[in-house]
C-alpha cells in the first residue's frame, strides 16, 4: 500500500540524486551497543520511557534484523492535537519502514503545548526549548541499546507542530541526527548554531492557511544560510541549493496544510542519500 500510494507521482531520481544515493550507499554503518543479538518484527510496538520523572510514550516499527545488520531509523511526530497511531496512518512510515528494512518511530508528544489560540497535545519548536530533544535523545538510546541500529542513518521529519519540532532537531541534536524532513511546519532557529552542517528538505504548501509559506521560506533561508549554501537552481518543482556544506532542498507545492501524497517517498530517497558520516 505504502510504496503504490505515497510513490505516486513522485520522479525518479535525476542525475544528481543517484550520484549522492550512490556516494551514500558507500558510507559504512555505525553499529550501536544492541548489535550482539537479532532482533525480532515489531508492527506498531508501544514503547514508555521516563524523561526527568516524566513517563513518554512512543511506537516502534520494525522488520525482524540479524544481530550484523545496523537498521536505518526515521523518527516521524504528529501535529498539533493529533497523536502517534493518526501520523502512522496517513504517512505509511510504519509500513514503509518493514518493507524497506528500517526502524519507524512515532513518539507522542506532551499535554499543555499553546498554539493557534488554544492548549493541546504536541511539541516544542524553539531554540532552548528541551524537554522534547531530552525525550528524542532517550528514546535513541533505548534503541541503540535494545535493537542493531546505524547510529549515522537516524533522521527526523514530522507534520506541521512535529515538522517544526523536526527542523528544531536538526540544530539542537546535530550530533545524533543525519537529515529532517519538516513537513507544513517550520521556521528560522534565530541564533541557534547545528554542531555540524544538516541536510534538511522542506515540504511547504502555496496554500497553506494554518502555517504560512513565508514562514517555511524564512526557514529555508536560514538554513541555506547556516549550511553556506552560495546559490540555488530549480528542479523538479523543487529549489535546490548548490555550493552548500550540507544539502538544503524546497519544496513548494500546491496543497494545503496537509502531508502530500508522494511525502513519505520523496523523504525517504532523500534521506537515504544523507547518511551522517562521523560519528
């Protein structure tokens, strides 16, 4: 189901892109301490672990592994007042991730978030904001511990409050996670500085009434900026930065405030083409 609906209508990879999967798949693994013994399937496994007192709770998918198999992971969160099983449903992260042999991790964000004039479920956004980045940290090292991961393929992306959690990971946790992928939700991390240059690909819409464009485009911006990015060119429908230190790539399409349907596709090639290489 996965591959048929959240493929469709998505281009092959161009020149340039099988270049960077080809260079990525030359990139060793990096196996964490849970590499000793196999690891069974998990379809939509719940998952607890307290932060600071406080118990959070997230869900695990995944194909059964060989201790010697390091597993790509793909954290994905929720928007706001939404939850883990909705964003499960709608991006086929979970499915896509037993198919194509990485871990899919859908975490439940915490009670009392304010936005949009009102107080719900969801996720930090801004820099100095750590009680979720303290939440995304544990639950990698439950899994490196627990399960045979690649500690250089763990990326991040997420729905409009999670895509604006997403981008905050990837400056405020630099040094765990290799790309994020915001989706309808991100914005400029002000002074914030990544511990090392991030691949982000931002997926906004031109109609988009709940987050507007202009605030996904001042994000791109600042990442181009902090990723010394010196010029773009279009492709695809897609900007694509050139001259860059890390890859930064836009996306602006003709939807909504919703998750396309060739997202969860597009951001798992372009995830798959940014490995992390220290560390």
């Amino acid at each position: 189901m996965i591959l048929a609906a959240c493929g469709r209508g998505l281009p092959g990879p161009d020149a340039d892109e099988r270049a960077e999967l080809a260079a990525a798949a030359r990139v060793a693994p990096a196996p964490s301490a849970g590499c000793t013994t196999p690891a069974p399937s998990t379809r939509a496994g719940r998952r607890r672990v307290v932060v600071d007192g406080e118990e959070r709770r997230y869900i695990v998918d995944a194909p059964a592994a060989p201790s010697d198999r390091p597993l790509p992971v793909v954290l994905s969160f929720h928007g706001f007042r939404s939850g883990p099983r909705a964003q499960r449903w709608w991006t086929g992260w979970g499915s896509l991730g037993r198919h194509d042999g990485f871990v899919a991790v859908h975490p439940e964000g915490h009670e009392g978030v304010e936005l949009l004039g009102t107080t719900g479920r969801g996720w930090d956004m801004r820099p100095g904001e750590t009680r979720d980045v303290a939440f995304v940290r544990a639950i990698l090292d439950t899994l490196e511990a627990e399960r045979c991961v690649d500690r250089r393929r763990v990326f991040a992306t997420g729905m409009s409050n999670g895509g604006f959690f997403a981008n905050l990971l990837g400056c405020a946790l630099a040094d765990r996670i290799a790309a994020v992928a915001p989706v309808a939700g991100a914005m400029p991390l002000g002074s914030c500085v990544p511990a090392r240059p991030v691949p982000i690909l931002l997926i906004h819409g031109r109609a988009d009434l709940v987050v507007d464009p202009a605030m996904a485009r001042g994000a791109r911006d600042w990442w181009a900026h902090a990723d010394g990015c010196r010029g773009r060119v279009e492709s695809d429908g897609c900007e694509r930065f050139t001259g860059c230190a890390a890859a930064v790539v836009y996306c602006e399409g003709s939807q909504a405030h919703s998750w396309p349907g060739d997202a969860t596709a597009r951001i798992w090639r372009f995830f798959q083409a940014h490995p992390r290489h220290e560390g």
